[in-house]
C-alpha cells in the first residue's frame, strides 16, 4: 500500500478512471455529477457537528487494528487510530500515495534496505489522557504477528524481521519487557525496524493498521476489540458484535499532532448486520449516510440511482479488486492440475460478470490476477474463451478443452463439489449460481454453500482443515492490494508462507517454491522497473498452476448521498469512499 511505486500505479489508475466519466454531469440533478468523486474531493465543507449514519451488510472482520483485514475495516479503523504511515486522504492518483501519519517523515532506509527508521510526531495522546510512545507501536506489531489468538490479518512483519534466537514466542507468553530485539525503541519518538532482508517497500508496509500503537498495561486479547483505546481523533463508546459501533471525539485529540484529519462530526454511527437492499433504500431515502462496505448498490437499486435526478451523486470507479474463484489444490478432484485447468476453461466469466451487475457494477473479464490498477500488471490469457452466438454460454471448442482436460485428469464425466460465497453479498452468491450453471455443462456439478462475510475467512474458508473437511473445492472471493504494487497484490493470496490455521487468504493453498523465490526477490530489488516485470512473471507462474480462476476486475456503483461532505474514492483502499474526512451536512 506506498510511495515507491505509487507513480506508476497512479499512472495506471488515472488511465483507467479517466475511462470511467470523470465529472461528467451525466443528468439534470443538482449535485456534483457522474463521476465526480472518482478524481476530486466533492462537496468539500469545514463545518463541524452533526453525526455521521453509516451501515453494512455484516460485521468487521475485528475492528481491533492488529486483528484485521478487509479493506473498508482498515479505511475505517484510521478515525480511532493512527499507524506510522497512512494513505492520503485525496482522490483517484493521489489517494495512492502513503503520507505520515504518526510518523514525522517516511523511512529512513539503511543497510540496503534492511533496516528502517522512523520518529514518531510529540505529543499524541490516547483519549485515556497518556502519550503515545514507540513502545506501544512495538507492542502492536508484536501481538498482531506472533500471538497464537491474533489471526486475521497478514504476517509480514513475522516474515521479514530478524528472528529472535531462541524464537520469540509473542507478547502473552514471552514475560520479559524486552520483547522482539528485531525492533527497537531507542527513546519514546524512535521506532527502528531491523529486517532479515531488503524490502524495498516498507513504507507501505507500515501504513497497515497493524502499526496503530497499543499499549501493553490495556491488551486484553481477543477482547481488545470491545475496548479499545483511541490514538485517533475518535474513541469508541461502544462495539457489540453484529449489532453496532458508536464513535464520539476523543478528548485528548491534538489537531496540532494530527495534520491530516477534519474530525468534523460530532458522533459517527455504525449499524451492522443490515440487509443490503435494504441500506440501499435508507441511503435513497436520506435516512442513512454510506455503505461503508463499499462493494455498490445492489442489482435492482442500480436503476433508481441512474435515474436524472440521482445520477449526479454516483460514481462508478475501477476499484482495484479481483474477484475471482480459489481452487483448493488439497481437495479432490482438484488436487490435479488437469481437473483445474478444466474448470479454468469451463467457467462462464460473462454470466459471472453479468450475475454481478454487468461491465457497469459488475466490472471487465479478468484473465490475470493482478488487476490493471496495479503496478506490475502484465495482459495475457492462458485459458481463452469464446462465447458463443446468441448468448447462450462458452462456444462448443471452450466445452471442448474442458472436457479433454477432464478426461486427463481422470474425471471424463465431470465431478462433484462445493462453491462458497458470502451470504450478506447477494450479487457474490449470484456470481456462484452463474458459474455453478455453467460448469453443470461439462459435467462438474457444484453446490453452493453460504457464509457470513463476517466469519467467512476466520471460520470457513480461510481455515484449511474446515476446507479439506467439507470438500470446499472452490471459494469465491475478492482481493485489493495490501498496497499498489505486484508484491502488495499477489504475496498474500499466492504465497505459501502466507497459508494460516486461520484466517488465511491465500484460500488455494498455493505453496510453489518458485514462486515464493520470486516473491522474496522482487522485493528486495531496489531496481522499481525489474521489480515491476518480476510482479508480472510471478503472476503468469501462478496462473500456469491454475490455482486462481480470475472473473472480473471489479467496478461498483456508489452513491453519495447529498447531505455528506468532503467524499472521494480513494484507490488506496481499494477504490471505495474515503471514510477519514467525511462530514455532515446539519
């Protein structure tokens, strides 16, 4: 997620959201027009007060920041707290840049890239009333990469610092205050980061939520989620999971130590757990203020936002996501390459496209897995289709390639597993009906099971054992880069190292030496432009092991009611709505 390589993957974005109508006024309404939000900060206002009403389908992942992944969770937690680095509140190009946070500077890089150095800004306090210090930025990377109960985010920093001799067993059962010697904390505004290898990137590294300070005496574990202390310029009044989170100011906010946030409502409003059409007409109604899932209105809200009056308050951006389907190389049939290859070829991407709303809120065929948002994106199509004349699926010569590899792989008939999609994402559990249809023609009957997008990755897919279990061969899912860059793409959905007990991501469970060789090399390559063609090499390495079925990459269709203020899509995130800045209109 950082400056590095962010020009160039500007350069791409900005390719790609010109495309999608820029300000275009699109309609006869009053507001700032189609598209006006995918570039520019729209209906920008300085006024203070009033609360900001937001809603989702589900549930955080965790909304504790050492124990979280998904996009909009980290875009969210930034209003209670606040990392080493962060991604610019701006819009479109811009947003891809990281920018101190609660850092004075970027890193200070020395020994080739292996050691990092940052001074924390003086004088932030929590809203307990006691400084923030490198310590506890220490402390948070410390338990959200080595305890055995923080599991949902990703573990680079386990990866890449120096290991400890004897190896460091995390904070809850190492009891000494030393703690990991690969990180040091010099003085209370110095924080240095000693790695086993170069990594040209660190910069976004520690933009993730993970180094969003904790200090030790408050840890509680697991249960730091329903208390967590605010470094932000909002604390958290209350969480109850599926239920609700309520923000209000944190008292010992300093806007002197915080030049990147308004702070401007008085209380901000999460309800969770709602039905997603039903948010779409709440937010219709000026009744609610945002999906902060920003994944789009749903199929049937998308003709009422286009409509003359309402079109002036949506945006339709490139948002950066893959959604694709995993294929568990530990679930038979699909342990042969020949069975995944099949599918690669079987899979109707045009229903799945128009399943999830079409080129318009759906997105573009994928046939890669880096999206062209990213740098290091390469074009290429291992497995090409052809649809046939009149609409009705693949041409008979895709069937064809299909039905040989099944015939290799032993399976002449077809086979029998399962699809997993998201229960709360009616246009996901859409996509897996299309595609289940479609595979039904060469044989391969699926059935689709259904999990909450909450528990989907903590307790279903991103478990290995719940997987190979229950014969969950195919998995649906969507992926945003940790951070604009090939490495920041691919290292978590396609490195073997990255394979959890729980809480994983890399749901195929791809474990190519090869490719976890490449990853560490790129990396560790000062030179951006071979790190830039690595990224693309590596993507066609994994797509030769047909792990990974790509189908769109993603579009949606926001709406913006008129009433919020200082909104813009920040591409940082994955290409949703901005949540640091955002006001109300009282």
């Amino acid at each position: 997620m950082r400056p590095i390589a962010a020009l160039a993957a500007g350069a791409l974005a900005a390719a790609g959201l010109a495309a999608c109508g820029g300000g275009d006024s699109g309609g006869s309404g009053s507001g700032p027009g189609y598209g006006a939000a995918i570039d520019k900060i729209v209906n920008q206002s300085d006024k203070k007060g009033g609360t900001l009403r937001l809603a989702m389908s589900d549930d955080f992942d965790a909304p504790d920041p050492g124990n979280q992944y998904y996009a909009w969770d980290q875009n969210f937690s930034r209003l209670y707290g606040r990392g080493l680095m962060t991604f610019k509140p701006a819009a479109g190009k811009d947003s891809l840049n990281v920018i101190p946070d609660l850092a004075t500077a970027p890193g200070q890089m020395a020994d080739g890239g292996k050691t990092w150095t940052y001074k924390l800004r003086t004088g932030v306090k929590y809203d307990d009333g006691t400084t923030v210090t490198s310590k506890d930025v220490k402390y948070a990377v410390e338990r959200s990469n080595f305890t055995d109960e923080l599991q949902l985010g990703p573990k680079y920093f386990k990866t890449y610092l120096v290991d400890n001799k004897p190896a460091y067993k995390g904070p809850y059962k190492d009891k000494s205050d030393e703690g990991l010697k690969s990180i040091e904390t010099p003085d209370d505004n110095t924080i240095v980061f000693h790695l086993s290898k170069p990594f040209a990137e660190f910069d976004y590294l520690v933009a993730m939520s993970q180094t969003i300070p904790v200090p030790k005496a408050k840890d509680t574990g697991l249960k730091y989620e329903s208390s967590i202390v605010s470094s932000g310029p909002y604390k958290v009044d209350n969480y109850t999971r599926g239920k609700s989170m309520t923000l209000s100011r944190n008292p010992n906010w300093d806007p002197s130590t915080d030049p990147i946030r308004k702070a401007l409502p008085d209380r901000i409003e999460l309800q969770l757990k709602q039905n997603a059409d039903d948010i779409d007409n709440r937010l219709l109604a000026g009744s609610l203020d945002m999906d902060v899932a920003g994944v789009g209105v749903q199929s049937g809200t998308q003709p009422k936002v286009l409509t003359p009056q309402q079109k002036p308050y949506t945006d339709n951006p490139i948002q950066g996501y893959l959604r694709f389907m995993s294929l568990n190389q530990h679930v038979k049939p699909l342990d042969n390459i020949h069975c995944r290859i099949a599918v690669q070829y079987a899979t109707d991407k045009v229903a799945a496209q128009t399943a999830y709303g079409g080129p318009l809120a759906g997105g573009d065929v994928a046939t890669t897995i880096l999206p062209p948002s990213v740098a290091g994106y390469r074009k290429f199509d291992l497995y090409p289709q052809k649809q046939a004349s009149g609409g009705n699926g693949l041409d008979q010569a895709t069937l064809a390639k299909a039905k040989q590899e099944l015939a290799a792989c032993g399976q002449p008939n077809g086979f029998s597993t399962k699809i997993s999609a998201r229960s709360d994402r009616p246009k996901e559990v859409a996509m897996a009906q299309a595609i289940q249809q479609g595979l039904k023609k060469v044989g391969i009957n699926v059935s689709i099971v259904q999990w909450p997008a909450g528990d989907y990755f903590n307790k279903y897919v991103g478990v290995p054992n719940y997987v190979h279990q229950h014969g969950v061969g195919m998995m649906l899912m969507a992926w945003a880069a940790d951070w604009p860059t090939g490495y920041g793409f691919l290292s978590q959905i396609v490195d073997g190292r990255a394979i959890k007990p729980s809480g994983g991501n890399n749901l195929a469970e791809e474990d190519n030496p090869k490719v976890n060789d490449a990853l560490d090399q790129a990396i560790a390559n000062p030179d951006k432009a071979a790190r830039m063609k690595a990224y693309g090499d590596i993507d066609q390495m994994v797509m030769q092991d047909a792990v990974e079925v790509p189908l769109i990459y993603a579009k949606a269709l926001l709406y913006r009611p008129k009433r919020v203020t200082n909104v813009g899509i920040t591409m940082g995130y994955g290409g949703m709505y901005d949540y640091l800045n955002m006001g109300v209109e009282k």
